[in-house]
C-alpha cells in the first residue's frame, strides 16, 4: 500500500482541485481529505455518505453543584478566568488543561471528553472516501487527521486497495506533520510568487527532516516566469524533482463551480493534458514500484 500526500505551504495553491483530478486517473485507490479544519474535496466528489461518527478529542471542566462546598480553590487556581463567582465554567473560556480537576479538595469537577467535530466514511463516484469536520474554533486537528488516515489505511487493507490518496491540510504545522507520519512520498503544490516559494521552502524542509521523498508540481507557472525559475532554481539545489508543471487555466475554476474534475468538465484543455503527464511522471517514480522502507512514527 502507498500513500501520496499532496500538500502545500499555504491555502489556495490548487491541492484539492488537483488531488480529485489525481483521483480521475488513480486505480485501487481510496481518497483521504486530511485538511480537517477547511475541508472541500466533498465540494467537487458530492460522497454519499455511509458513516458517521463523532469525534471526541480534548475535556471540559464541569462542576458538580452538589459537591461543590465553593471554597474558590478553583477560581484560585484556573489561569484563564473560566470558573465564575457563582462557580460554574464558561466552555469557551475553559482550555481542558484538567488543574482544577487535580487540586478540588472535595473531588467536585468533572472531567468529561467533549465532541469536536465528525469524520465520514463515503462513497463517491471516484472511489472511497474518508474526511471530516472540525468543530469551530476547536482544537486537537493533529489527533483528528491521524483518525482519519487510520480509517482510510482500514479500508485500503479491507478492499485490497493499492494507493491512499491524501489531500492534506496547508501549512507545516501539527494537521501536517500527522498527515505525513509513514506516508510514501509528498508532492508539493507551488505556485511562482515570493510567498509561494518561501512555502514550498518549508514544507522541502519538513519533509528531509522526516525522510520522505517529496516532489514538486509548479501550479500556474506562466503568470511569472521569473519565480517559477527561482522554484526550478532552489529544486535543484535541494534535491527535489519537479514532476510537471501547469499552466493558467480557467477550466479549473469551471470544473469547480460545475462540481467536476478537470477531466469530467474538459479532458481536453491544457490543463488537463499536462495533469495526465504529471500523474504518469509520479507513477513512474522509483518508490511508487519499490517496498515502503519509511518507518517514521505516527506523531498524533
């Protein structure tokens, strides 16, 4: 089983655009959406969804009225102002760091896990699907993005399924470094502008300094000229192969509003034709046919 997570320093370079046109061409393939907190591969592949459930990650503070003799410990002790005068706990303010569960004399705090999101299992007209929702302005995104490339590992095992398809979250932050743990390689989406390659330069770096092979795909390289030589430029000095790169092309917006792949809305355009080659230069890469010998440890 490999798995290929696409991924890119910032948001709106074009990975999920991209990963469901990936998805066009993949066979024995289940598509993984890690990009928990601004999830949108379900804009485009419409899944049916099979399964839902609810993810718990992270504990409120609750006190209980009945035990509670209001001696203030808590009030003394909660360094985010969460428990009121009349001694109960705001959710939004309470961070679930658990201290005022420890030092109750009279054990009165309960300490439940809350629900932050939900994750799915779908089928869509492309294959498989496992992707969630996070709640908003909740946190543990890393502990939900490994839940989510776990299930999706499930099903790769269950259907006998060669490729996991990952979208991944942007940035170099904890959704990423969950999304890559054992991955088989990376293909960082680049787009040619001062930001864009400053990015791309820290998503090289995560992926060296966890040992995996990564790639580059230049997305929109004709709008200037002169950065995407640059990104040509620092690839080369760091050791990393640009697989392809694609140009301007409005049927990408169009396949979005449509609801459709590149491929399904015009598998003619340049576009299209240059996404078909990038995906045969990946396939074609050493460790898509070679046993997976990464053994880095899954983070979150």
């Amino acid at each position: 089983m490999k798995e290929l997570v696409i991924l890119s320093g910032k948001g709106g370079t074009g990975k999920t655009t991209i990963t469901a046109a990936f998805a066009s061409l993949a066979e024995n393939m289940v598509l993984c959406d890690c990009d928990v907190d601004a999830a949108d591969l379900h804009l485009i592949l419409k899944p049916d969804f099979n399964t839902t459930s609810d993810f718990k990650g992270g504990n409120e503070a609750v006190i209980d009225q009945d035990k509670c003799t209001e001696c203030g410990r808590c009030i003394e002790v909660c360094r985010f102002d969460a428990v009121n005068s009349i001694f109960q706990v705001d959710p939004i303010a309470c961070e679930g760091c658990g201290v005022c569960v420890d030092l109750c004399p009279e054990q009165a705090i309960d300490f439940p896990e809350t629900i932050c999101g939900q994750w799915y299992i779908s089928d869509t007209r492309l294959g498989p699907m496992v992707h969630a929702r996070l709640g908003i302005a909740q946190e543990n995104s890393g502990k939900l993005v490994s839940l989510v490339r776990q299930e999706a590992k499930k099903i790769a095992q269950k259907k006998n399924l060669t490729l996991i398809l990952t979208d991944g979250p942007p940035g170099v932050g904890c959704p990423v470094i969950a999304s890559i743990g054992q991955a088989t390689s990376i293909l960082i989406i680049a787009e040619p502008t001062v930001s864009g390659i400053h990015d791309m330069e820290r998503v090289g770096q995560l992926s060296r300094h966890f040992n995996i092979p990564a790639m580059i795909l230049i997305n929109k390289f004709d709008l200037n000229l002169d950065q995407t030589k640059k990104i040509e430029t620092l690839a080369q000095k760091t050791n990393i192969k640009i697989v392809g790169k694609i140009p301007f092309d409005k049927t990408f917006t169009q396949a979005m509003i449509k609801a459709k792949t590149i491929f399904e809305y015009n598998k003619d355009s340049q576009a299209s034709i240059e996404i078909r080659q990038i995906w045969n230069n990946i396939i074609s890469m050493p460790w898509f046919h070679s046993p997976v010998t990464n053994n880095i440890i899954q983070h979150l």
